[in-house]
C-alpha cells in the first residue's frame, strides 16, 4: 500500500493533511495468510477482512472485567461485525468476482470451489483492495474501531454498574455470556444491546441519556392515582450521565378476551398521555405487550418538536395532522413502497409478511455466478400487540376499548393540567431524540452508498450523499442539519440530533450546539396544548382515531351490501326539507374545517391507488378532494344564499393558482396527475368551470383556462377508466367547452375520445374504473346479451362498479332491477345509495319513467334515514369524512339532487 493510499478515502470536510485513525488500523501489521473459508458465503465475505475483525476483538478479550466470559462476548462481537463487514463490502466482492471469473483468474472444479478460490485469493491480496477502493478499506476499518471502542465502553460501563444493576433493573446477574441486539448505530456506531447472563437473566443497555426516562415513570405514577384501576406499566430503569440500563420486558399472552379488552383500553390512555406531550415515533417496535399490559420501551421522542417549514404557504389540515393523535405513530400509519403497504404503527406490526419495499438480495450466492437482485423483504414477526391462543389480535375489533381507554385519558390529564405541567417541567433540561427526516432515508442512502463505483474515490459518495442537500431545497432549517447528516453518514450513522424540551437548540450527534432552531421550546408547545385541552379537541382527536383504525389494512371493497333500515316513510319529501338536509350535512363539513390566514382545508378519509386507506389532509381532486367539497358548498350557497358555504367555498380554491403553477412548470407532474374526470385533473377542471358560475367569479374562469392547458395530451396509452383516464378526460373536457366556452376544451374531448377508441379494452365491466365508463363516454351502449352477461361480473348495486354503472351505459336496461333493490345503509355516491339515486336521475330526466318512479319511491326513506341516523359515508367502518365520492360532500349533493334536479346536475356523469 503506497503511504498516501487513503487520500481518495476523505470526505470533502475532512482535513487532508494527517493520516486519519482508520487508516492507520486498515494498513495493520496484519497476518494475511490463508484462511480456511467458511461454508456460508456471508462469513466467507467477512473472513476476507478477517485480520481486522481479530484485531478489535483482541481488546475484548484482553479486557480486566469481572463476571463477563470475554472469550464468548468477544465472539459476539466477531459475529456482529462480520455481518457488518459483509453488507458493507458484498456488492464490491461481488464485482470482483464476476470480473475475476470473465478474466479466467478462478481455480476450481465447481462454481462453489471457484467461489472460494476468489475469497482465498482477496483475503491475501487485501491491501490491493484497499488500494483500490480507499473507502471500502475507510468503511471497513471505521466498523471495526467503533464496534470494539463501543464493546468496550459497554464492559466499563457493566464492571461501573454491576451492583447497582441488582435489585434494580434485574434480580440476579451471574456472568455475561452474550450480548446481542443492534438497531440504528448512532454516535461512532453505538447501538442498544440486550445483554444476556448465566442466572438467565437480560438487561437492556442504551448508550443514550435516560434521565426522561425516569420523568416519564414519574408521571406514569401520577396517572395511576388519578384513573382508578389503571395500574399501566413502566419500564424499571437504572440511569447514569449519557447512559442506562432497563428491565427486559418480555411479551406475553393474554389470558382471555376480558384482558384483551383491558390492554385496549390502557393502550388508549397511553395514547391519551403520549398526544398530551407530544410524542412520537411509537411504532410497533418501541412497545411491548405484556399480557394486559402495553409498556412502552423507547421514551426518548417525548416533546418531540415540529422542525419550522419555510418556504410556500401551509396547508392547515396538514398542520392539525402534525399536532394531532396521528404524530405518535401509536395510531395505523402506512409504510409505502413498490409492492403495497404495510402498517409500521405501535396498534400494527404481525407476524411476518412482505414488507412493501425492495431489498438487495444474492442469486445463486457462495457461487462464481453470484449476482445481485432485488425483492420484497420479509417482516418480520412483531411483539407490540396483544395475542390470544397463538393469534395476533386485530386492533379494529377492540376500537371501542381503545377510544374508551382515550377518553378516560384525556379527561383525566385535562383536569389534572397544572398538575401534570409541573411534572413535565422537570424535564426541561432532559435530552430528547429529534427525528430531522425518516430514518429509512438515512439507511437507505447509507445502503445505496456501498456500490463499488463510489467506493474508489470519496468524491463521488459525497455527491451521492448530495440527496441530503436535495431533500433540504426550499428548506432552510434542513439545510442547517445537512452538514451533520453527511458527517455522521460517512460515520457510517444514522444522523441523530437531540434538543431539550426546555430550549430552542438542537444539538447534533458531536453535541454541536446549533442556536434556535426551534420556533418554540418543545416544554412551550407542550403547554400550550395543555392549557387548549378541552371537549371539542377531543372530539377531533376521537374522529381522527376512528379514521386511523379503519385504515388497517384489509380487502378494498367497492361495493355495499348492508340495506337501510325501514323507516315507514317512502313519500317524496319537499325540496325544504332536502334543503334542510343538505345544510345540516354541510354544517358537519363547515364544522371540521381547518383555516388559517391563506385557506380553508379538511382532512379525509383517502383511498390511495386503490391499496389502502390513509388520513390525509385533502388533495386537489374532484372525487376525494377539495374541489369537490368546495362545489357541494358552493351549489348549497346558491340554492340558499347563505354567505358562509359561499366563503367557505372560496377559501377551499386558494391553493388552486399554486397548484397550476407547478403543473406548467413540471408537465410530468401533470401526466401523473391524468386527465381522468374524478380523481385526476379532468375533475378540476370541471369543478372550476361550474365553481366560476356558481361563486360568480370571473377569476376562476381564467384558472378553469389555465387547467384546461395543462391537460396530458391525447395518447393511446393513458389510463382508459372514467375516474382516473381517457374516458372522464372526455366527460369534463365537454363539460368545460359546455360551461366555460372553451375550444381548447373541446378540441381535448374529440382527441381523447380518439386515443380511447385505440386504448386496450379492460377486465373490469365497473363504470368507474371498467368498460361502462368508458363505453357510455363514447357514446355507445351494450347490447342487450353484453349487458347481460357483463351483470353477472359486477358487484353490488352501486355506481362504481355495480348495476347503476352498468344502467347508465345501458340506457336504463337494468332499472327495474335496481329499483326493488332495498335502499343501502351506505349513502355514498360512489358505491352507495345516492349514486345509485343519481343513475336513476339521470335515466328519469331522459324520460325513463320507471326510473322516475323509484326516485320518487327511494327519497322519502333517504331523508328519513339521514334525518334520524345520520349521514352514513361509504368509507372503511363507515367513518364520517367530508369527500365527494366517498363522504358527507356527496351524500349533501345528492340532497340537492333529489330537491332540485332541473338546477344540481349530476356530478358522477360531469353533466
């Protein structure tokens, strides 16, 4: 190795004129003689880099601790960093040996015996490797110092604290033979470790402050005094400066459903305390349930801050979000990918799966032939909910426990405020965990990173870790932590920043100070919110647990089944009391609406890409977004000329010129958006066509103008569907030309109705996503034996992808069949009653007298049933949520359609 070899190995922000620490340890001396090469081709990679593995453990086992079987600690350890080693090194070995094998420099009989040569011949010719890739030889040699400085300071750390540990935190110790766990490593690669002795016992070790930890005990001890019966747990804890030990906490099964229920019920007291001082972060591996038990093992994100956001103006409901229940990650939370979603919450977790993202994975591994793929990585099985003869218990069953559990929580922190804020003001000078961007980014990067292209020169990892710059445009408080991310990810970290509930400051993982990052201290905000508790925030709270629970992940169903009460009452009701109706179903929306100085926003219930359900703050959308709220309000205000739906209405559409704005400067951001007519911009445009008449206001003309221009253009190989292709693009494009006077518009339509024509046919025979959309926007109608046979292939009654569809397309051939079909519960329009009351609207106004005649027949039982039981939505659990398709917008649409068909045209059509 030349003396100047490590040089390509330096960081930009590393000084380059001493020899750094881990190149020293890299260049030895070592023994690099053959090694017999392990069978498994994982141990067979680390073996390469087998001197340095030896050389950090030797300090182990030269270690002067008493009660620790060094020889076995010091093999874990070994175990540990060969694991560590091998990830960091695999896709370099892995190109070395293809390379060797196409240049015929592999001995051996076999593709197994060729590998092994390869392993042979690296591990003698090491220093070349690093000589080749100084920062491989930089990554390696960082593993091995921290992993043995990390062992060590733990041992010291054991021998300090060994008698305080028994009768604490563990009963009885005996000798230390294994330490294991991992985790992110942080701090010059410290991990938590779960140490495990000869008497059987375990004990957690954290190398972090603890100090909260005891807080958190306390004020787990002051809630128990104030709810009778709560008894919830906390974690025995011994704590020491920058360091501490915890119980092992260890899952265990319920014994019946009574104590099922009663772990639901203290999980929504926690849950209560956790919103109360802002936590988060809670997934599902960061609580244990033991038996009735939820105990929570990880309390460093308590007063966990919002980083300030600058730049473009804040959504207001995205903002109720970030102070709500749902920031404690407690509550179902989606982890997205390729492959679906998964819930990664403290209520979710399972056992086993597919996680929703690619992982690297080896084929044909121990083999000349290896190579590298991608798959879906399994998850693993979790220990956070509670089990009931061998079975994981759905939280959704026990959601009544739990929103019980919440309001006892709730009430009893409210009314015991003060108390608790003097509590919490203890904890000013606490270190608490600041999560700067998701730790998957960080380890995702730090994964990537180890291609062997960027581990010639450390210039070119540098401008790979440039994704953190990226993530911080426009971002001007992310931009001050970037300089310690990138330091601690070529630390081969996960970055980490700390605050105190009683400062403005962060401090990143060097404990360099950063002044007044924070817009508050954390203990300010904490209470603040203390001091806002109340019945109405509660209720908001309540909502937003129910929507969260009926996220869980099951089955996308788009079709109703369960029929609507009889209530005795089927005479057409009088447009007054439809009105009527409709106000109070828009005072709901009116209610839940979130403002601030720029605009009005709502929080739904959202299906995304049809996977999964998720709470989000509403998007653009005519179906489920904004923009169909805004013309339910809006229709409402004009109907009766009340000033606030107008406003309201109004308030909803300010993002509307931003939104265009990045559409004309991202046209790619318009083609993912689709022209289709409910759930892509072809829905937009339609809304603001109608919008500019009803708000009267010519500015939304000019924006309906600018939408129209920012519409894909025509092609064959856009989705086909109604809601999200070709076929709504065709309906709203009409529509604008019809409203808005817009050729432009027109022209759309004709071109689009000509690219779906060439479009491939689709499976589904739904009107929404199927062939009767798309058949009814080209202006034709099945025949009669299609018809027939396509009803046997839908499901249910409703609008999206039942018998109203198919009807629509069909001039009406299915009307008697669904006009002795009994009104749904659900009163959706996508796939409930009021669509299928809006098909049959829409066939009585083309003279279908059947139709008219059920419309007639239906109504009366509608309003009666809204009257009585309210407006029943047609998402998950039947949550109430204020979207068009799916939610209260569409139910008070349907109001105004049933009241005042020759003024409300139907929306599902885009008439």
């Amino acid at each position: 190795m030349s003396s100047t070899w490590w040089a390509n190995g330096l960081a930009a922000h590393e000084p380059a004129d001493r020899r750094p620490d881990w190149a020293a340890f890299a260049e030895g001396p070592f023994d690099v003689s053959p090694r017999p090469v392990p069978a498994d081709w994982r141990a067979a990679f680390a073996s390469v880099f087998g001197p340095l593995i030896d050389a950090a453990r030797r300090p182990i086992e030269a270690a002067d601790v008493a009660g620790v079987d060094l020889e076995a600690v010091s093999r874990c350890l070994a175990e540990q960093l060969s694991l560590r080693v091998c990830s960091l090194a695999a896709r370099t070995l892995v190109f070395e040996l293809n390379k060797a094998r196409a240049r015929g420099k592999l001995t051996g009989e076999t593709a197994e015996d060729r590998f092994r040569d390869f392993v042979r011949q690296a591990g003698e010719n090491l220093p070349q490797l690093f000589t080749a890739y100084p920062v491989l030889g930089r990554l390696v040699s960082q593993a091995c110092l921290h992993a043995s400085e990390a062992y060590l300071e733990l041992l010291k750390r054991f021998a300090d604290d060994r008698e305080a540990l028994e009768g604490t935190v563990v009963d009885e110790l005996g000798t230390l033979i294994k330490v294991s766990g991992g985790g992110d490593p942080h701090q010059r690669g410290r991990t938590v470790k779960l140490l495990e002795f000869s008497s059987g016992q375990q004990v957690i070790y954290k190398p972090r402050p603890l100090e909260l930890h005891t807080r958190f005990a306390e004020v787990v001890r002051w809630l128990n005094k104030r709810i009778p019966g709560l008894e919830l747990e906390a974690v025995d804890a011994l704590v020491r400066p920058g360091y501490g030990w915890l119980r092992f906490v260890e899952h265990q099964p319920c014994a019946d459903l009574t104590e099922v229920d009663r772990f639901y019920r203290r999980e929504g007291i926690l849950l209560a305390l956790l919103y109360a001082v802002d936590g988060a972060d809670v997934h599902f591996e960061n609580l244990i349930a033991r038996a009735s038990q939820p105990v929570l093992i990880d309390i460093e994100t308590l007063f966990h801050p919002a980083l300030p956001v600058t730049g473009e103006a804040t959504d207001p409901a995205a903002g109720a979000v970030s102070r709500s229940v749902l920031r404690t990650c407690l509550l179902p939370q989606m982890f997205v990918g390729e492959h679906g979603a998964v819930d990664i919450s403290g209520l979710g977790g399972g056992k086993g799966g597919t996680f929703p993202t690619d992982h690297v994975e080896w084929l044909d591994a121990g083999t000349d032939r290896m190579r590298i793929t991608r798959a879906p990585g399994e998850f693993g099985a979790s220990l956070n909910r509670p089990t009931l003869d061998d079975r994981d218990i759905e939280p959704g069953e026990h959601g009544a426990a739990l929103l019980a559990g919440f309001r006892i929580g709730y009430d009893a922190i409210e009314s015991g405020a003060a108390e608790l804020r003097e509590l919490l003001d203890q904890c000013a000078d606490d270190v608490i965990r600041v999560l700067a961007r998701p730790t998957n980014f960080y380890a995702r990067l730090l994964d990537e990173t180890t291609h062997p292209d960027l581990l010639r020169d450390a210039a070119a990892r540098d401008r790979a870790f440039a994704l953190v710059w990226d993530d911080s445009v426009g971002d001007a408080t992310r931009k001050r932590l970037a300089p310690s991310e990138i330091a601690d990810l070529w630390d081969g970290d996960v970055p980490m920043f700390t605050a105190k509930p009683g400062a403005r400051h962060l401090w990143d993982s060097a404990e360099r100070r950063l002044d007044d990052v924070l817009a508050d201290a954390p203990l300010t905000v904490v209470g603040r919110k203390l001091a806002s508790l109340n019945t109405v925030d509660r209720r908001d709270q309540e909502w937003l647990i129910s929507a969260a629970l009926a996220t869980r992940p099951t089955g996308i169903v788009h079709h109703s089944t369960e029929t609507m009460p009889e209530t005795g009452l089927t005479a057409s009701p009088e447009p007054g009391r439809l009105l009527a109706a409709a106000c109070g179903v828009a005072d709901q929306i009116v209610a839940r609406a979130f403002s601030d100085e720029h605009r009005t926003n709502w929080l739904g219930l959202e299906l995304v890409d049809e996977l999964y359900w998720t709470v989000l703050p509403m998007g653009a959308s005519l179906g489920e977004g904004y923009t169909g709220v805004a013309l339910f309000l809006a229709q409402l205000a004009e109907l009766t000329g009340l000033g606030t739906y107008h406003e309201l209405a109004f308030r909803a559409l300010s993002p509307i010129p931003g939104l265009l704005d990045k559409l004309e400067a991202d046209p790619e951001l318009a083609e993912a958006a689709g022209c289709g007519g409910l759930l892509g911009l072809g829905g937009v445009a339609y809304a603001l066509a109608r919008l500019a008449k009803l708000l009267d206001d010519p500015s939304l003309l000019k924006l309906t103008e600018r939408a129209v221009a920012v519409m894909p253009a025509a092609r064959a190989d856009l989705p086909p569907q109604f809601t999200t292709g070709l076929a709504g693009g065709i309906a709203a494009m009409s529509a604008v030309h019809s409203y808005a006077g817009l050729d432009a518009a027109g022209s759309l339509a004709s071109e689009y109705a000509a690219a779906l024509k060439q479009a491939e046919t689709v499976e589904n025979t739904g009107f929404a996503r199927g062939s009767a959309g798309i058949q009814w926007a080209l202006g034709a109608s099945f025949t009669t034996g299609v018809a027939g046979d396509r009803a046997h292939s839908v499901t249910g009654h409703g609008w999206c992808s039942g018998l109203a569809g198919l009807a629509l397309a069909d001039s009406g051939d299915f009307v008697p069949v669904l006009a002795e079909q009994a009104p749904l519960r659900d009163l959706s329009l996508c796939h409930g009653e009021f669509g299928i009351v809006d098909v049959l609207s829409v066939l009585a106004e083309r003279g279908h007298p059947a139709a008219a005649a059920a419309v007639n027949r239906r109504a009366g039982r509608l309003v009666s049933a809204i009257e009585q039981h309210g407006a029943r939505c047609g998402t998950p659990g039947a949550v109430s949520s204020p979207g068009l398709l799916t939610g209260l917008a569409g139910i008070g649409y349907g109001l105004l359609r049933l009241g005042f068909a020759d003024r409300v045209p139907s929306v599902l059509t885009l008439h």
